[in-house]
C-alpha cells in the first residue's frame, strides 16, 4: 500500500468486530512509528499498550469507577468559531444520521458518545501520555506519532480511532496503569478490525478546499 493510499483510507472507526490482534504486530508498529518527527529528538511520548486479559480487567475496572475527575484539559476551545464550529456540527449530524439517532433522542446520543469508553468494541487500544514540562511543540510530535502509527496500522489491515474523550478519565487511567505522577494523559486510540456492516463506519468527513486555507506565494 502507497502512503497516499493510507491517507486516503485511514478514518475513525467506531464500531469494531471481535478480532484479536498480535501483541507482537503492535509493538513492531509502534517501533517503526517512533520515527516520526521530533523536534530536538524528545521523542515525548509515553504509550501504554492495551491487549488480550488486560482489556477486559480495564473494562471491569472503568465500570466500577464512578468518582467524577477533572479534565486534563478541554477537547474543543470554548466558543468555538466559524468555520470550526460547523465543521465539527456538520461532522456530528452526519454520524447520527447513519446511526438513525434524531437530533431531540438526547439519551441515544449519549449513549453513543459513551461508546467511547468501550473503544466501540475493539479488542485492542493504546494510551498516549506526555510529561507535564512538555509545551505545545511535544504535543505536536505526539500527534505525527500518533498518525504515523495510524498510517502504519491501515497498511497492515488494521484500523483505528484516534480518541481525545480519554482526558476526562485522567485519575482511573493513572491508578490503573500505575503511571507516574509526571505524565498527563493526551489521548486513547481503540485498535482493531472494522465491522464492514456498521452503518456508522460509512461515515466520511469532508475536508475544506484547500482555497480555504492555503496561501501561496510564488
């Protein structure tokens, strides 16, 4: 598979089949995907990785958590404005839209949006944390890590969901990884194989013109 190929065919999956994935596989890509860029070498990412047993003493761990926690910080900025905010409107009514949820069917909504915390069913994910001291540029290195893993995954047959709604889980994720107290949590990512009769995973986000935001000088 070519690298636009990847591009082009990685989305967010959100509903998976029960198909297990080789530790092994995700360790090699994980190695490989630390060759992304960066900046003076940091290379800040701290990744726990998520398989087989351990997914489901996580699951059974989560559903008996119930204490509320402070986010690590806000998913989307505050009074998001244009063109962001239809962006990220337009996207949202699409997938309800596949997914037969009505706008006023608050409670399926949600229910769906929770889905989140089960990785919609992938048998695998990863935690993505950074060290406390790490500024806006080593959050940058993250999210080439990140997708380049992502891309590495697609070639491999494998698909993902890159998942912010973790940072509200901050204290459950440390207690039960038992991660040091100088790393913040930054992202989930459910990994797994996509179920190819889910409605929702026909979902496909549309991109502005490039008119819109590139300015060339020549």
């Amino acid at each position: 598979m070519k690298v636009s190929e990847a591009v082009k065919s990685r989305k967010s999956v959100r509903a998976f089949i029960n198909k297990p994935i080789e530790t092994n596989l995700l360790v090699d890509l994980l190695s490989l995907a630390s060759r992304s860029p960066s900046g003076g070498n940091l290379q800040p990412w701290h990744i726990y990785l998520l398989n087989g047993k351990k997914m489901n003493h996580f699951k059974e761990f989560m559903s008996e958590w119930k204490n509320p926690e402070l986010p690590k910080y806000d998913i989307y900025p505050a009074n998001l404005k244009e063109p962001y905010r239809t962006s990220r409107f337009e996207l949202g009514e699409a997938m309800y839209k596949l997914l037969e949820i009505p706008r006023d069917d608050k409670a399926a909504r949600f229910a769906h949006l929770m889905e989140n915390f089960n990785f919609f069913g992938a048998p695998a994910a990863l935690f993505c944390f950074v060290d406390e001291t790490m500024g806006p540029p080593q959050w940058s290195d993250l999210g080439m890590f990140l997708q380049t893993f992502m891309l590495l995954a697609q070639e491999q047959g494998i698909d993902t969901c890159a998942q912010e709604a973790w940072a509200v889980k901050p204290d459950s994720l440390k207690e039960f990884f038992s991660v040091p107290e100088e790393l913040n949590i930054f992202c989930g990512m459910a990994i797994g194989y996509k179920d190819t009769q889910a409605r929702v995973n026909e979902l496909h986000s549309e991109r502005r013109s490039v008119d819109e935001w590139l300015v060339i000088l020549e």
